[in-house]
C-alpha cells in the first residue's frame, strides 16, 4: 500500500473547501469545528491560523492531538489527517505569508481586528489516509512549466535592458502560461510606493499608477516580502476596487489629477502577488490576475516566484546600465514633427515635480524631474542626446540616495510619452544612451 504524502494531496491545501477538525477536552468531549485553510508549510508540516482562543485551540493547548478531514477539490475524494500540535510561530516567512493573507482580505472589508493574525500553529502530519468512497478520476499533471521557466531564464540571462527584461517575463507569463492579465510594479524607496511600469491585457496600460505598501494583495506581498494568491473571490474581496478607493486618499498632498488609473480588473476571482527580491531588498512585484476561479495553483506560485527571483537578479545587473558610457555630446536639435510651428505648453510643479502638457497630467517625482532637465536642456542648449549616467550625476534632479533604479524611471517616462502620442519621444540609441526627438515649439513654464 502506498503511503500518502501531503504533497500527494496538496490540491485539498488550497483552501478551495473549508477543512473540518476534530479535537478532544481533558474530560473526553468532542469538538469538530471548520477551518478556512489548512496552510502547507513543507511536506511533513501544516499551519492553522491562530485568530481566536476558542473551543480548538483550549483542546490542542490541553491534548495537541487533533484529526483533520480534507476534501479534493478535484476528484471529492476524502483524506483524513491524524495531526500533533508542535508550538506557534509568532515571526518568519510562514507566518508572514499567512498574515499578509488574512491582512490583504482586512484591507478592504473593514474587518482588520477579525482577521487579525495571533500566530501560526504548527502541527506535524502523523498520517494520511483515503477515506473510502466513490470519487472522480485526478486530472492530468501539468506538464512543460519546467521548461517554460528555463525558456525564461535563458532569455533574461541574454537581455542588456531594463525594458527588455520587463517585457520578457510578460511574454513568458501571457504566451507561455496563458495568463491573460498581468503587471509588473517596481518599488520606491523614498516614497514608500509600487509604480506600474508594464503590462498587458487591459484596456489601458495604467504604467505609471501607483500603490501604497500594505494596499491590497500587491501592496500586501511588497510589505511582507511573501507571495500572497487568492484563488477565488467573494463580493467582499474584490481587491481591485479596494485599490482604486485607497488611491484618493492614500496621500491628501497628492490630488486624482496626478493619479493616473489602476488598470485592474472590475472583477477578478483570482490573484497571486509576487515579490521581487535580490539579496533581501524589495524591487517590486510580479501580480496576475483572471476573472476565473481556481485558476493559479501552487505550481503557478512556484514558477512566478522562480521567474521573479530571475528578474530580481536581472534588475540588480542591469540596475546600473550604461554607468560606464560618458556623457553626450550637445548636438543640435532636430525637429520630428511634421507642424513645427505647434506650441505645447509645459508646467512643472516644483512641489512634487508633477508635469503638465496643455494642462494634461504626465509624471510626477523623480520621472518629473528628469522629464524637466531633458527639456531644459533642449531648449536652452539644442541637447537631444544623453546618456543615463550624466543623469545620474545631476544634483537637480534629486534621486534618492537609495536604490535609484534610474532605468526605470526613463522607461517610464518613455512609456507615458508613447501613449499620449505626443510629439515628444524618448529613443534608445545605445546602452546608457538615449535620444530625446521633439518635433514641436515647447513653452516651459513653473509653479510652486
């Protein structure tokens, strides 16, 4: 007879149908209560959420013994856990994940004191067996992810830009996995926000939309350094919208008129977030999202958490691009627009370096600023030509002394003048190097 393993039945550690456990009092009465999800925490181990000290948890502290009844989600076939109570975990990754989890559902339905998490229980799988009964076939493993990851892998090992990188784990997750819907978020150390700076499957692209650490399942999974996925949503849990609410008000100096839209769906029922780490640092994150139930599982986790680890690494590299080309050369300015004689207007406001065109918002922050010197330049010097680093250099433009990621702010700022369609471009000419191609009269006016 084959003996069960919990990652034989990992399908039932979804969470998809509440487990139900069955615990004993000091004097012999029984007690079977539900559970929302029985957490895998490796394959001898499982976590329950410690949230209340009611009936389950008075017996476990009195008798640690305890008995789990799972159900496959897939095949409703019935698997009987025998469980022993090890300690609780208060602190570390599993603990974190749990509560980013709980936290992500709190930070839209108004009920952070319910879900508040107060540990981790720990308990140890003795044994595992298949309840008898009448049950569907299992379906067929997945197969190939292993080599769509490494498909990945070897196109970022190749890459030699930031925007590249970013748009082949896009490709890897819409063409290779079939994910409809996804976004790439990095972090900014100074103001403690994810900005958008690409995506695909919606309507807008939404690059330049930012989230505020611990908003919603994004915001969740950048605060707590974990991967949080929600497989299946209630009304109550669309994060989305939460998103969009929390945008208003999560900063009173800055008005919806430098917001620019978050491009989620109106209605998901599956998410997964997925930090982007390199040596512990948060550089962003991976998020998906489908408008259909149960559609990522743990093994779509395991791959978006490889395939971030990838980019993390593939940021950090490519963090510093072009730091050894030297600056540019002023060279004349060249007209591209076919109406010269058009005016645009230009306003920057000095107080976060928000940038207007015809009283149309752009950027703002550190793409505001560096926005600001490139026109500068080009109007005052005939400049068209830069390279990344002579930026970095410029005191004016006030990058943080942390991790600057300037590359990141020039591919957003080239994104956001692309899909205005203004007669303004950014234009890579080499590695650190890059054009600015203006093809109208400018007028550069400032506000405090």
């Amino acid at each position: 007879m084959t003996t069960l393993t919990l990652d034989d039945i990992r399908p039932c550690l979804e969470g998809i149908i509440p487990a139900q456990i069955a615990t004993c009092a000091p004097d012999g009465t029984p007690n079977v209560a539900y559970l929302s999800q029985v957490y895998y925490a490796d394959e001898r181990h499982v976590a329950l959420s410690f949230q209340f000290f009611n009936k389950t948890r008075q017996n476990i502290l009195a008798n640690p013994y305890a008995t789990l009844l799972l159900l496959h989600p897939q095949t409703f076939a019935f698997y009987r856990l025998q469980i022993r109570y090890l300690h609780t975990q208060t602190e570390g990754a599993l603990f974190e994940g749990m509560r980013a989890q709980l936290a992500g559902i709190a930070s839209h339905s108004g009920m952070a004191e319910v879900f508040e998490l107060k540990g981790s229980d720990i308990y140890e799988v003795l044994d595992i067996e298949r309840v008898p009964g009448n049950s569907l076939e299992a379906p067929s493993p997945r197969c190939g992810l292993l080599g769509q990851m490494r498909r990945c892998s070897e196109r970022l090992a190749r890459c030699t830009a930031l925007d590249e990188a970013l748009d082949i784990v896009l490709a890897t997750l819409t063409e290779e996995l079939r994910i409809s819907h996804a976004m790439i978020l990095l972090f900014d150390p100074a103001l403690q926000r994810l900005y958008t700076v690409a995506s695909h499957g919606y309507a807008a692209s939404g690059v330049g939309s930012e989230i505020e650490l611990g908003r919603g399942v994004i915001g969740m999974a950048a605060q707590a350094l974990t991967p949080i996925r929600i497989t299946h949503m209630t009304g109550a849990s669309l994060y989305s919208h939460a998103v969009r609410r929390t945008l208003a008000d999560s900063q009173p100096d800055i008005t919806l008129d430098t917001d620019i839209p978050y491009p989620g769906l109106a209605q998901p029922q599956s998410q997964m977030a997925v930090p982007i780490l390199c040596t512990g640092r948060l550089l962003g994150v991976v998020f998906v999202e489908s408008a259909e139930d149960l559609r990522f599982s743990f093994e779509d986790e395991d791959v978006l958490v490889t395939m971030a680890g990838h980019l993390g690494a593939a940021i950090d590299l490519l963090r510093l691009d072009g730091e050894e080309a030297t600056p540019a050369a002023t060279v004349p300015a060249t007209p591209t627009c076919a109406t010269p004689d058009a005016l645009l207007q230009v306003r920057r406001y000095k107080s976060n370096n928000s940038i207007f065109l015809n009283d149309d918002y752009l950027i703002k922050g550190v793409a505001g600023a560096i926005f600001w010197k490139l026109l500068n330049d080009h109007q005052q010097r005939g400049r068209t030509d830069f390279s990344n680093r002579e930026l970095r250099l410029d005191a004016s433009i006030g990058l943080p002394d942390v991790v600057d990621n300037l590359e990141a702010r020039l591919i957003l700022l080239a994104r956001r003048l692309a899909e205005q369609a203004l007669p303004i471009r950014i234009e890579k000419t080499g590695r650190g190097q890059f054009k600015l191609c203006v093809g109208t009269r400018l007028e550069l006016t400032e506000s405090d």
